[in-house]
C-alpha cells in the first residue's frame, strides 16, 4: 500500500512521514485509512498528541534552489539530508541532492553544539563554500552547499539554550524520586 496521499491543492506527500496534515498548504486531509478504521479526528488528534515530540534545535533555510524559502528542522542527534522520504530533512526538487544520506547535521547536546558530516552517498556537501570531508563545527549563518542548493544554518539550541537543561515536569520528578527510594 503507497503512503503518498494528495492534498485538495494537488501536493502530493508522505502520510507515514507528515501524518494527514500537508507539509506545503498547512491542509488537514481525509485518507480512506482514517475512514476504514472508523477513526474520528478527536482519536486521530489523540494519536498525533501521542507521538514523540523531537524539539527543533535549530534549521536550516534554502536561500538559493528549487525550493527557495522553505525551511528545514534540525533536532538533536544525527540528522540525515536526503530526497528520500525516511531522510530527517528531506529536499524535494534538487535532483543532485543525493536520495540518501547526502550529508548530515548533528546536534550534540552535551557540547551544545552543530556539526556538519559529509554523507555516505557520491554527492559532496560544501560548508562556506568548502568541500566537507572532516566534521565542521556550524555557526550562526553558515551557508551549506548541497547539489544546485543553498541552505543558511540558524541555531535554535546552544550555550544560550538547551532542551535538557529545561526543567522536568513535576511527574517525571515525582516519579524518579519513588524509583531511588
């Protein structure tokens, strides 16, 4: 079964990867699954709730390419840029960008910092216009070059913030200190 639907505004995208929700138009759309199932939006609501929320630590911004002005989430781990649709940051449009593991950006929250990996694929990833062969440490608007595109680097997360350091709800503290004790 394809798990390409299409928005009422033609978009066509991945439900496995974007849910019902289309990635271009902001547009809720129906799928035969939701109606087979006997799913309401309330339970498809629940379920999206349910999900693990990866907190964004920073983006990349096409500044130059196909997809001039779209923004990509960065979150904390490793990050993998390609076309295909089980990439972390996938790039539509580019047909140099490589469809796997063009390149890779990682956030490391115990250095809080970002760092940009060459991939595993033939395609070559620039940072300021350099060939990236070794891990570079990203700044503040770095631009990073893959295929036909061009991408602006804005941190989110770093020694002026930091997901771990936020405070824990009063539940999962509550609960650590029963599991000490």
């Amino acid at each position: 079964m394809s798990n390409l639907i299409r928005c009422q505004n033609g978009h066509m995208f991945s439900s496995r990867r974007y849910g019902t929700v289309c990635p271009y138009c902001n547009i809720e759309t129906a799928t035969k699954e939701k109606k087979e199932t006997g799913q309401t939006d309330v339970d498809v609501e629940e379920l999206l709730f349910l999900e693990d929320v990866q907190p964004v630590c920073g983006w990349i911004v096409c500044i130059s390419g196909p997809r001039q002005g779209k923004d990509y989430k960065i979150k904390t781990g490793k990050n993998f840029i390609g076309r295909a649709d089980d990439m972390d940051i996938q790039i539509l449009g580019d047909n140099k960008i490589s469809r796997r593991n063009h390149g890779i950006i990682v956030f490391d929250p115990k250095k809080k910092e970002m760092v940009l990996l060459p991939g595993e694929s033939n395609g070559i990833v620039y940072h300021q216009g350099d060939a990236v062969y070794t891990p570079k440490v990203l700044n503040t608007y770095d631009v990073i070059e893959l295929g036909d595109s061009k991408f602006l680097f804005i941190p989110f997360c770093g020694e002026q913030f930091n997901w771990e350091d936020v405070k824990k709800p009063k539940d999962t503290e509550n609960s650590n200190a029963g599991a000490k004790a």
